[in-house]
C-alpha cells in the first residue's frame, strides 16, 4: 500500500452503493461515500478530477456494458469497481455469469488505472438478507481472488462491525445512511494510503435500547409495504429502479466543478 498517498482523479463505477443511495442532500440528490472520498481526495490534490458512473439498480452485466470501457477511457489514477450484489439478490441467478462478469471488468479497468479498488459490501444484520448470505460470500471470494491476481486493493465492509449494524442502513434495509457512507469513505481513504482520521470507523456507535415490540412491528409493517414488495416485484418482473437513468457525474471534470454545479459531496 501507498502511504501517504496522492492522487489526481477518481473514477467510480457500479450502482446503488456508489450512487449514494440513501444519503440524501436537501435538494433531493444523493451524496454517498464516494463524493465523500473525492471531496477529501481533493482538498489534498489542486486541480483534482472525478467522476462517477454508478447507476442504481446495475446488474454487474450492465456495469460491465455500459460503464467499464468508458472509466478505462478516462485512465484516472484510482478505479473504484463494486458490482455483483444486485445479481446475488435476484431470485434466480447464474454465478458462474456473475464471477465471469466480474473477471471481465477487472481484466479491463486494473489496466487502465495506477490503482484498482474492489470491496466486499456491507451486509445489514436481519432476516431480509440471510438467505442471499452465500451468494455474497461467493461474490466476495471471487473479489479477493481477482485482486490478488490484478493487484487491486480490497475494502473489507463485510468484515465491519459498525456497517453490520442495523443503525446504518436507512429505512429500505438495503442503503446505507449518511453516517453509513461516511463511514466507507474513510474505509477507502485508508486503504489508499492516506493518514487516518478516523482509527475507529469500523466500531459500531454506542449501543441504544432496542425498539419495544410494537415499534418493530410497526417498521416491519411500512417497511413491506414501502420497499419489499416493490422491490420484489422489480425483481420478478425484470425491471430496474435504474432503468433509463443516466450516470450520476457522467465526465471526468475537476471537483470544484461537481460543487460548483450543485451537486458537491
């Protein structure tokens, strides 16, 4: 690993996660972790360029499509690539395709960048996500094994206390709240190289006096009504929120550039 690292331009690439979903800014937009890490990436580097290609809903075929030849296009310094979890939670799925898929991607971005990022995403404790459990193990042994082959850096969230934590994932059980992202951007920041500013990010907050019964109940109930079954029925349907989307920051510009268009991170 770099120490003390510094680079010129970031390129982020995959879905929901890298969007920024659900870490909302008051104009509606999303900010998200990796507007974060530029940000700061940014404050140390004048003249800093980033953009982001991340589109809610991708499947890791779609990725591969649709954002990968225009990120190696770019030939920024740092590559950040999460992709697959939206496969893994589809109700059928082929992972043969996936880690296929996957390879791909890798094979053509570790190239095209002096640094490639990969990560094994958070998982939420709860019943929601159990039975997806193996699929995103699988995922997550086929990123280590692309990286150690292609040099990649990983980011273990899967392995973070802090990010198993239901306190960090918005009401949808499936993004991470702003705390949440915050919390992956200093991840990255350190596996970068860069110097710590927060040792403890992977520490869950101080614990809280759970919800009585009939609050949980409550939640439970709004939570199936307002983000199960439309999820479901995108899944059994074949439908994306993503679909017809365009990518969130869409060219390699300098940062000031993002804020001063309204969208800083």
């Amino acid at each position: 690993m770099q120490m003390n690292a510094s680079y010129t331009s970031l390129v982020a690439v995959g879905d929901s996660f890298t969007e920024g979903m659900s870490d909302q800014l008051p104009d509606g937009s999303y900010r998200g972790w990796a507007d974060l890490l530029a940000g700061r990436m940014a404050a140390r580097t004048p003249g800093f360029r980033y953009a982001n290609l991340a589109v809610r809903g991708k499947l890791i075929g779609q990725i591969v499509d649709e954002q990968v030849d225009v990120a190696a296009a770019m030939r920024p310094d740092v590559i950040t690539l999460v992709g697959g979890l939206n496969d893994t939670l589809r109700p059928k799925v082929d992972m043969g395709r996936v880690r296929g898929l996957l390879e791909e991607a890798v094979e053509r971005l570790a190239p095209a960048c002096e640094q490639l990022v990969l990560m094994r995403s958070p998982g939420r404790n709860g019943p929601v996500l159990e039975r997806f459990r193996p699929r995103m193990e699988e995922l997550f042994t086929v990123v280590d094994a692309l990286a150690e082959r292609h040099g990649a850096l990983v980011v273990d969230l899967y392995g973070a206390p802090s990010l198993a934590d239901p306190r960090s994932w918005d009401v949808d059980r499936l993004h991470l709240t702003a705390d949440g992202h915050r919390r992956v951007a200093e991840a990255v920041w350190q596996t970068l190289g860069y110097e710590t500013e927060d040792p403890e990010w992977h520490v869950p907050s101080t614990p809280t006096a759970p919800p009585g019964w009939v609050s949980r109940r409550t939640a439970d109930a709004r939570f199936a009504r307002q983000h199960l079954l439309p999820w479901i029925g995108r899944r059994l349907t074949g439908r994306s929120s993503g679909d017809g989307r365009p990518a969130k920051r869409p060219e390699l510009l300098p940062y000031e550039d993002h804020v001063t268009g309204g969208h800083g991170g």
